[in-house]
C-alpha cells in the first residue's frame, strides 16, 4: 500500500516506512550501563486513538558523547486511517531510560539481595526435577506472597539449636545442614532457572528474565495465585507478539484467562492476518480449540485489510 505524507512534501512512499531513534548528544557525571525501553506509535485519525508498536528493549552504556547514538528502529505502516484531513500523519515515541544503579538502596533490592545470602533462611525448598536442587528461602516471605504455596510448606524435624560459630563455619562452607530449617517446599516440577526468577519475583517484586520465560511464569503465576506476576507476563507477552508466536499467544491467553493478552492479540490477528505464519500451533488450535480458532478467523474476516481472506490462510 502506498500512501502521500505532507511532511515528505507530498511524494509518494512505500510501506513498510523505518523510524530510527536517536540521542543527538549525551553529557553525565561518569558513565553507567542503562536499560532503554522504547515504543513508537501512530494516531488513528479516523477514531481519534493512538495505535502503539511493541516495545522495544536494549542496554546502553551512558556516557558524555557529541555523537548521534542509535537506540534502535521500528517499521511502521502508514495507511488511510492514519492521514488526517490535511494530509498530515501524527507520530510519537515513549521512551524511558532506566539508570541500572537508581534502585540501588531499595526495599527491592534490599530483598533481592536477602534471597542471595539468607542467612536467617528456615526453609529448604527444592527444584529442579531429580537433581533435587535446594535452596535456601524463607517462610515468612513465601507465606506473605502466596496462600498457594503457604500450604505447601513442610515442617521438618528440628535438631539442637546451632551456635553462633556453627552458623558461621555452615555459611563459609557454603551448605546448609538439614537441622537449620524448619520447613521443606518441593517444586521438583520446575527447573532451576524458571525457580530463581520466581523467588526474585516473590522477594522484590521484579523478574529478569522476562523475556525468556514469561510463558512458564504466567503457568506458576496461575498455580499460585500471583496476580502481580501475571500481570507482568501478560504485559510483557503483548509487547512481543509477532507473526511467528501469535498462535501461542492465542492459547496462552485462552488457557489462563488473559482477556487482555486475547484482545491484543485478536486485534494484531486483524492487523497482520495476510502476514501470519502457518504453524503448527495453527492446526492444534482449530483441531482442540475450535471455538478460539473460529474467533480468529471472524478478527481477519472483520478487517478492512484482510476481507478477502478466508480461514484457509491458517488453517491450510
């Protein structure tokens, strides 16, 4: 689709067009690593709304430059519901700039840290399948965070009381005997990594590794009743919905009851079916789940772009 723009003096472009992010100069005190999230958009003229990209993510070390700095591009599509009536098109960017050490005397990073060295810890949970991987929590905290796993917790038989240098020849060996806790969790369905970011959600509130492992997080949030958890993953889900996941994200959605995930992705289904990849997730859906896979097929039927498009783009 081409389209005319007032700001390229009326000539003529091809989509998709590029939009590039800059910093033109930098100036700070000494140079820092940074997290950098950004998220282009374009107005809708025809329902007054603005239409948002994903977000995109990268790290950058910050330091006092005169040179142009790239962040990174988005390619956009600019189409007849974007021109307003003088021919004009409406674009913006949100950026945030997130200072790696500007959390640094927290509540957040203070729990972080009490995960990494818990000394005071009294409950041994386990991970990690048959490698029965232990690691060290406490119960007060998992207690206050979640009712699900609250109910998990195991009291263990309690050995003599530990002295002062008992403690601290167990800290500077590195282990932990069995006479130092008093509760057991076993999560042995759950790999190490997927673990760490959950305790690090559970102690401060903030995971890692999003990106990587929001699916599984979602499954955990869900079986232990951590909205705030959920919610992160259904955020960072829809932020990195493309034509390759968009199944997956489909009857993830359906699964765990993310209404939001599910309208962000029946409106990107609309946007993009004429670029959706045919995938196995794809035959799974219309063949388990036909009703989702029905709604699908409606999305693209419903789209100006897309009414030419029957359900045989997918399901063939």
């Amino acid at each position: 689709m081409q389209t005319y723009v007032s700001w390229l003096i009326g000539k003529r472009i091809t989509n998709p067009v590029v939009l590039c992010l800059n910093i033109l100069n930098c100036i700070v005190e000494e140079a820092e690593q940074a997290k950098i999230r950004f998220q282009f958009g374009v107005f809708n003229a025809n329902v007054k709304h603005w239409e948002y990209c994903h977000v995109s993510r990268t790290v950058l070390e910050l330091k006092s430059n005169s040179d142009i700095i790239s962040l990174g591009y988005k390619d956009l599509s600019i189409v007849d519901r974007h021109l307003k009536k003088n021919g004009e098109v409406d674009l913006m960017v949100k950026i945030q700039i997130i200072q790696c050490e500007s959390e640094k005397h927290s509540l957040s990073q203070d729990m972080d840290r009490l995960l990494k060295h818990p000394r005071t810890a009294d409950t041994k949970l386990i991970c990690g399948g048959l490698a029965g991987i232990e690691i060290p929590v406490h119960s007060s905290i998992i207690t206050a965070r979640s009712n699900v796993l609250a109910e998990m917790l195991s009291p263990i038989s309690v050995s003599p009381i530990k002295t002062e240098l008992e403690l601290e020849k167990d800290e500077e060996q590195k282990g932990y005997k069995e006479g130092q806790f008093l509760y057991s969790l076993e999560l042995l369905d759950i790999s190490k990594d997927t673990t760490d970011e959950l305790l690090r959600y559970i102690y401060s509130d903030h995971v890692d590794n999003l990106d990587n492992l929001a699916p599984q997080l979602l499954s955990l949030a869900e079986r232990f009743c951590l909205q705030g958890l959920k919610e992160l993953c259904e955020r960072n889900l829809i932020e990195t919905i493309t034509p390759y996941n968009i199944a997956n994200r489909l009857l993830v959605a359906d699964e765990f009851g993310c209404e939001i995930l599910k309208k962000a992705s029946l409106a990107y289904c609309e946007e993009n079916l004429t670029v959706l990849n045919k995938s196995l997730a794809w035959k799974m859906m219309e063949q388990m789940n036909p009703e989702l896979f029905n709604e699908v097929c409606e999305a693209g039927m419903g789209s100006s772009r897309s009414s030419n498009i029957d359900d045989s783009e997918l399901s063939n």
